[in-house]
C-alpha cells in the first residue's frame, strides 16, 4: 500500500538552472563588442576600423553557433542573446557606419535609407527566429543579415581604403543601402551551405579552388571581401529571375 501511494505522489520540479553557458556565449559577446566598436569608431571617423570590426563580428557570430553544438551548450538563453547581438552587429552598426561616413550629408534621405536598412534586418531576424525549423535548411529566405552587413561595410572599406570619396556618389550608395535592406525581408532565396559536409571527401580541384580564393582576397581583402558579398547579394535576384523564367509558359 506505501508503494502505491509512493508512485501516485507526482515527483518534486527540479529548481531550474540559473546559469548559463560560458563559451558559446563568450563568442557571442565578443560579435556584439565588435558591432558596438563600429559604431564608435565611425563617430569618431576611423571608417576602415569600423568596417573591419563588422567583418570581425561575423566570424564570431559563425563560431559561436558551432562551439554550442560542438560543445552540446545550445541553449534558449544563447539564441535570445545570439540574436540581439546580431541586431547591434548586423544592423544597427551598419546602418550607422554608413550613415556617418556619406549618407549624413543628404539629411532626410540618408536618414531614410538608413533606417530601411535597421528596419529589414529587425525584420529579418524576428521572421528567422519564428521560421527555424519550418523551412528548408538549404536555402535562407531574404539575405543573412551578416551577408547584408558585409555588402555594406565592404562597400566602406572598400572606398576608404583607396581614398574615394562617397561625396558624389551619395545618392546611388542610399538606394545600395536601402536596396540591400529590402533584400533582407524579400522572399528571395539564398543558398546557406548548410548542406555542405566538412568531415566528406572532397574532389581536389575544390580544394585548389579555395586555395585560389583565399589567395586572391588576401591581395586586397577590402575589395574582394566587397565583390564577394555583392555577388552573394545578387545572387539571390538573379536566382528567382532564372526560375520564373524557366517556368514561364512558352507560347
């Protein structure tokens, strides 16, 4: 009779656990010091610093996502923190280091396609979060927010590092931006490579190929890096263009 009083008596809740994994987490800080960096040094006008710390947020951010699973330290806590740290990084230090390096002296319009930028990558993220899970793992819809903060902090990088002035071309890098902003919460799918296995065997031309690659960005990491980023941004567009076109009835 006292066993079975024992087992109808439903078991103690364990007190929840307060703590919260330190390594993943660390990288996650580190991507989110980096974002706010950016912002600092553009106010202060160290442009290429700025632009290189946002490069520099986006290695961390790739890491500390590995590290948790690696690691098996994924938690609810790190997603949450993963995330307002790439809305620092990935979106509000991008829009800010452009803005303060050309788009101020436009006022309202540069105001205008900063902030096009900010709102795509708020939205951006808060659809991803909402979607993980529920989509295919091949294919990321809108541009990656790191992908557009790169897009935009190679373009700063870029000019600053060969002393061109953005001056004259103002109004064409507030339509980049903004334009790069509405890519971010466009249905427009993007490869993710999440697909691609590191621990396969691999032909070795590709390998060649990445030699290559990494060869040819260290000439000038600055412009490389910016075509690289530009050509994944195009590449989505150019991608929904060649199906609708291929599924287009012939008449």
């Amino acid at each position: 009779m006292t066993e079975l009083q024992n087992k109808d008596k439903p078991e103690p809740v364990k007190p929840r656990s307060r703590g919260i994994y330190l390594l993943p987490n660390l990288f996650t800080t580190g991507a989110l010091f980096s974002g706010f960096y950016a912002v600092v040094a553009s106010m202060n006008g160290h442009f290429e610093n700025a632009a290189i710390a946002i490069f520099v947020a986006m290695v961390l951010d790739g890491l500390d996502g590995r590290v948790a699973r690696m690691t098996n330290t994924s938690s609810a806590f790190g997603a949450e923190y993963d995330s307002l740290a790439d809305m620092v990084s990935f979106g509000v230090a991008p829009s800010l280091v452009v803005f303060n390096w050309v788009l101020d002296d436009i006022g309202k319009l540069g105001w205008f396609a900063a902030f096009v930028y900010v709102a795509g990558a708020a939205l951006r993220l808060a659809r991803f979060n909402t979607q993980i899970g529920s989509t295919d793992k091949r294919y990321f819809i809108g541009l990656p927010s790191p992908a557009a903060a790169a897009a935009v902090a190679g373009l700063v990088w870029a000019a600053t590092e060969y002393d061109i002035d953005g001056a004259p071309y103002v109004y064409f890098i507030a339509a980049y931006v903004a334009i790069i902003g509405v890519l971010m919460v466009s249905n427009v799918l993007y490869y993710s490579f999440k697909d691609v296995s590191l621990k396969e065997k691999v032909p070795f031309l590709i390998l060649a190929g990445i030699v290559l690659a990494v060869g040819i960005i260290s000439i000038s990491p600055a412009t490389f890096l910016w075509i690289l980023f530009l050509a994944y941004a195009v590449s989505g567009p150019l991608l929904w263009a060649w199906r609708k076109s291929k599924h287009k009835p012939s008449t």
